[in-house]
C-alpha cells in the first residue's frame, strides 16, 4: 500500500487490477537472478514457451550472450549446470535478463542489473536496455550510477526517503548526496 496517491498502470490503480494482469505486464529480474539446471534454450524458453532459435539467438545477442552460444558444439542446448554453476555471475545475471527480455513486458523492472558484470559486459548490457527501453517502462535499481547515467529520470534514496529526482547533470548540481556518490564512482565532473 502507497503512504500517499497511487500506482498506475496505464492509469488504472494497481489496487484495482487482478494480480496476474498486474504479473504479466511486469518483468522483473532481481539481483540474484535464478538460472535453472538444464541448457541455455530451456533456460530462455520459460517465459516465450513458443520462441524460435531465431528469437533466442537475437535475444542472446542483445545482451552479449551470443559468444556463450557460438563457443560450444551444443549451441542452444549447451549446458548452464545446476543453478547455472557452468557460468559467470554476469553471465547468469544477462541469462535472466535476456529470459525477461524475451517475455517483452511493457514494465520492466531490473534489479542491480550491472551489479555482477565487468566493464566491457556492463556497457553492452546498458545498450541492450536503452534499446529495449525505448518501447516499455523501464525502473532500474542501482548503486553503479553509471548504469543509471543516461535515466530519462533518477530518484536518490536516503534512509528510505526520496530526497532528490531529475537527471545526472541536474542532481550534480542540486543534490550533496548524488553529487558524492557520482565523485567516489568517478561520473562527477
């Protein structure tokens, strides 16, 4: 429940929406994104049962994945092992993102979608969500500013209070506490 006013979905009060309305409209990858045992086709094909190799493969590429497949004999039917241990953080992290992606929710809401990759996979991760963000809503939740930089909009929280919004070049100028947090990461001017 909201303190004040409320959340809308295409201007209808969530309140009011039945839950599994409110669930298929939202894709959500949290920072600790399960990766189920079997292969990366199975892994991609819970959310879009009926995705074609096609589908997945562009999918994979978006989020830099396409280089996992392209490694191995098995392509598609590669193994990611128990819990997906015969992968990298990052590379689980961009797996469930690339299985929410695949779903193509109009709300998409990422969890420290960053927090497990290196620089070069954090770049062409931040690609892959501009160019997906430009047809839904995306909500990002992030301490690496960088991967918030270019936010249409970024909300500072502080002790759970909302004490800053607007975007990077304003909230450096306007916000003590953004304007640290974006000096110790090296985004401040």
């Amino acid at each position: 429940e909201v303190d004040a006013g409320a959340v809308r979905v295409d201007g209808v009060d969530v309140r009011r929406l039945p839950r599994e309305v409110l669930r298929g409209r939202l894709g959500y990858v949290e920072q600790e994104a399960p990766v189920l045992a079997g292969t990366l086709r199975a892994n991609l094909l819970l959310t879009v049962p009926a995705a074609t190799d096609a589908e997945l493969l562009a999918v994979l590429d978006a989020v830099n994945l396409g280089d996992l497949v392209a490694r191995t004999p098995e392509g598609l039917d590669a193994q990611v092992g128990e819990g997906g241990v015969l992968l990298s953080g990052g590379e689980r992290q961009r797996l469930a993102i690339a299985r929410t992606l695949l779903a193509s929710p109009p709300i998409l809401l990422l969890d420290e979608p960053t927090s497990n990759l290196d620089a070069r996979n954090e770049a062409a991760l931040r690609a892959a969500i501009d160019a997906v963000s430009a047809e839904r809503t995306t909500l990002i939740i992030a301490h690496r500013l960088s991967t918030v930089i270019d936010a249409d909009q970024i909300v500072v929280v502080d002790g759970g209070r909302v004490v800053a919004v607007g975007r990077h070049a304003d909230l450096l100028d306007t916000s003590p506490l953004y304007r640290e947090l974006a000096t110790h990461q090296f985004l401040a001017t």
